[in-house]
C-alpha cells in the first residue's frame, strides 16, 4: 500500500514509504505484546537507552570510510589523511553531485559504503562479539550482517519532507530488536540523531494505536504532531568512541543537516537468541 503524505490535490505530493500494517489478528496479538512488553534491554535500560564505549583505534572505521571512497573515485585519499581522517570534513573533498539525498536518505557518497574491504566486515562482527553483545547482557545475539550506512553533507540537496519522526517498526523491523548507532564524527545538533527516549515513545504510538501509515503522515501534515516530536526528540551528542544502542520501539529521525560539517554514521540491529526463539511472527523490512 502506497499512501501521499501531502495532499492528494497537491502536485508537490510524495509517496511515502509502505509502513507496516499488522490487521491480521493472530499475528497483531503478539505483536502488541511485543510492544507491551518489558524487554530484556528495557529492564536494565528503562529509558530505552544506553552509550558503550570503544577504543577507535582499534577499530578504525573512519580510515575504512576513506579508503573504500578513494576506491570508488569519490576522494582524494592523501587530502583525507591531511586532515587527519576526520570524516566530518567530506563535504570538502566529495563532488557535489555525490552528496545530494534521494527518497530513501542516501547519497551516492554513502551507497559507495556498501562495497567496504572485507576488512570492514571482520572489524565489525569484533565490534559486536567484544563490546556490544557482552554489554547488553540478554545473552548470545543475531546482528544485521551489512549496517546501514548515512552520509548527511551541509545543507545537501535532496532531504525528503519535513523530518522524519519515526520508529524502525513502522517499517517492518522487529519490535524485540535493538538499534545500534556507531557515529564516525562528533555528533551534535542536526549532525545527529534525533532520538526520544522509551516512556515517550510508547506512548506517543498507544494513542495511535500502533497506525503507523497514519501516524507516519501525521509526522509530515499535523503541526501538532510534528511539534510534539521536535520537543520529545533531542539530539544525541556522542563522538567517535561512543556506540549507542536503543530499543527498537524509541521514535527517532536523521534530520536534515543544517551544521557546517558532515555526518557519516553507520547503524545496525541486533536480538536476542531467546528472543527469536520464542517468536511467532515472521519481520520484513
């Protein structure tokens, strides 16, 4: 089901993503236990969140960032190391054309990310093996194989809508997964994420009665709604080092970069073995 978030009559209306819609009533009980639920993060994480700490140097995702650019033509690798690999200063390296956003929030800049060394892939699975799983304390864990990858230049053209209030659900992810958020820069303000914590968000998607399609439009259409969220959602401030992991229920959105620097992040999910196991439902995103 494709929906206009704007609209009809507007010329300028989009279409928005297929939210979730769980109608059929087996799969929505469970589903709204799900929701209902205290889970095993939320029980030693009642906000729904928490930063872990890693040492950078021996994961160095920013080098692997500029290498796998260099290698699709995007940088100049010696001007990147100049700057120490601080990635925050992309946007003065990358061409104009490799920034801009389409519907989805990807630049070109951040689809070349998916072609990583295989080395990427190795320091990876250590990051979650060594400091994730272990703290989340639920136990051994499946992970996201490829991370999502974003990539937010200055004021690059192409941002789609207002921004985007949403949780991960509304799009078919599980609600027994946990996010994790590495940042590759310093973030701060709009060169960040825009996250709620727990309590809110839950509430928030009751009143809704977990309509994500409506609630999705609302996000985009209702100055109510969408002044609401931009009073829940604040701006994590972490920087590289930090890892962020946060339930998947959280409402959250990558805003539209208005900083002079660049974003470059990569995110992931994990859940519990425990968890699948006893799971009925079947997620796609």
């Amino acid at each position: 089901m494709s929906y206009l978030i704007a609209d009809p009559k507007n010329k300028n209306a989009r279409p928005a993503p297929d939210y979730a819609d769980y109608r059929d009533p087996t799969f929505r009980r469970e589903f709204v236990a799900d929701m209902e639920r205290v889970s095993p993060f939320q029980r030693q994480h009642p906000n729904g969140v928490a930063v872990l700490r890693y040492d950078a140097r021996q994961f160095d995702f920013c080098g692997l960032v500029g290498d796998t650019l260099a290698a699709a033509g995007m940088l100049d690798r010696v001007a990147l190391a100049a700057r120490g690999n601080r990635l925050e200063y992309l946007h003065e390296l990358v061409a104009a054309e490799n920034q801009a956003m389409d519907s989805s929030q990807q630049s070109a800049a951040a689809k070349a990310l998916y072609e990583m060394p295989a080395r990427f892939g190795a320091l990876y699975e250590r990051l979650l093996a060594e400091i994730v799983v272990p703290q989340l304390g639920v136990g051994p864990a499946h992970f996201q194989r490829t991370p999502t990858f974003r990539v937010f230049f200055p004021n690059a053209p192409g941002y789609p809508g207002e921004t985007s209030y949403h949780s991960d659900i509304m799009i078919g992810h599980n609600p027994r997964e946990v996010n994790v958020f590495v940042p590759l820069v310093r973030c701060e303000a709009t060169r960040s994420l825009l996250f709620a914590e727990l309590p809110e968000s839950l509430e928030l998607l009751r009143e809704y009665d977990y309509d994500f399609a409506r609630f999705g439009s609302d996000t985009q259409n209702d100055p109510v709604l969408m002044e609401r969220c931009a009073r829940m959602c604040q701006p994590l401030e972490v920087d590289v080092g930090d890892i962020v992991v946060f339930d998947s229920r959280c409402v959250h959105a990558g805003p539209a970069n208005k900083t002079p620097l660049t974003r470059v992040t990569f995110d992931a999910r994990v859940m519990p073995v425990a968890d699948h196991a006893t799971q009925h439902n079947v997620y796609q995103g």
